[in-house]
C-alpha cells in the first residue's frame, strides 16, 4: 500500500525525532514535489535530507499535479497535489493535518489520518512512547506557531 504524505506530518515526525515510525507503519509514502517546495526554509534542511537518503518510505513524486476546481482552490498546491496522489488507485491512505484539506479528501473518499493517528498507530505497536511524543508534539506545534507569527 502506497501513503501519501503532506509536508506537515512529516515535518512534525522530524521535530520530534519520531520520522523513522513511517517505514514500520507503511510500505511506501510518497511526498509530491509541490510538498516538498512548500516545505518551511527551517524544516527544508531535515526533510530534505530524509526524501533525498533514499528511504523507500518517502519516495518523492516526479510530477506535480496542477489542478482546478473551486473546492480544491481553497487549498494549497501542497495539499492539493497529495489529495491527488492519493486518489491514484495504488494509493490506500492520506497523511495530512489540514483540516480543510481532510475534509477535501473526505469528500472524495480518501482514507485521510493525522500525525496525531500516525503516532497513535506507532504507540499501539509499541515503536514508541504516546506521552512522550505528544508532549514533543505540544512543544514543536507552539514553537512553530511562535515562529510563523513572528515572521508574520
């Protein structure tokens, strides 16, 4: 089964140094190079080395996916392309925390889960502690909230 994956998981799983549970939750996780380009320039450096070590589980998309639709205009080319990604028939489930995206992706029938789900699912199968890697989640979401509105 191939998972799509929107940027801000990922990111996230870097931050918390919890990135290496994707390849025991999922055979495959495509990452699209619209994704990658909407990476944040402070996460561009970690994620970067990730997709391009050659893991199997974030593989990057060779294409990116343009599209219309005033239901997908709303959202970021980022989020776009993966919705796409994961419509494609070998494609079993969408990683992405954008609300307004999953639901998008709800919409169109797509099995959508959170970092929260990943984490969770990554707990259950012992391949990490849920406490700890919430609490990393906790600190990495405000640091980032305080850092976007900064630059803002």
């Amino acid at each position: 089964m191939i998972v799509v994956a929107d940027t801000s998981p990922i990111n996230y799983l870097i931050l918390i140094q919890e990135v290496d549970v994707l390849p025991k939750n999922v055979r495959s996780c495509c990452n699209s190079s619209s994704c990658a380009r909407g990476t944040c320039a402070d996460f561009g450096a970690r994620i970067g080395s990730v997709l391009d070590a050659g893991c199997a589980h974030l593989a990057r998309s060779s294409e990116s996916v343009h599209l219309v639709g005033p239901l997908l205009a709303k959202l970021d080319i980022g989020e776009r392309d993966a919705i796409m990604l994961a419509k494609e028939p070998s494609a079993g489930q969408l990683i992405i925390d954008e609300r307004e995206g999953r639901r998008e992706a709800e919409r169109r029938g797509i099995s959508v889960i959170g970092t929260l789900g990943v984490v969770r699912e990554a707990a259950t199968l012992q391949l990490l502690g849920i406490r700890v890697a919430i609490e990393r989640l906790r600190t990495t979401a405000s640091l980032s909230l305080q850092k976007f509105s900064q630059a803002c």
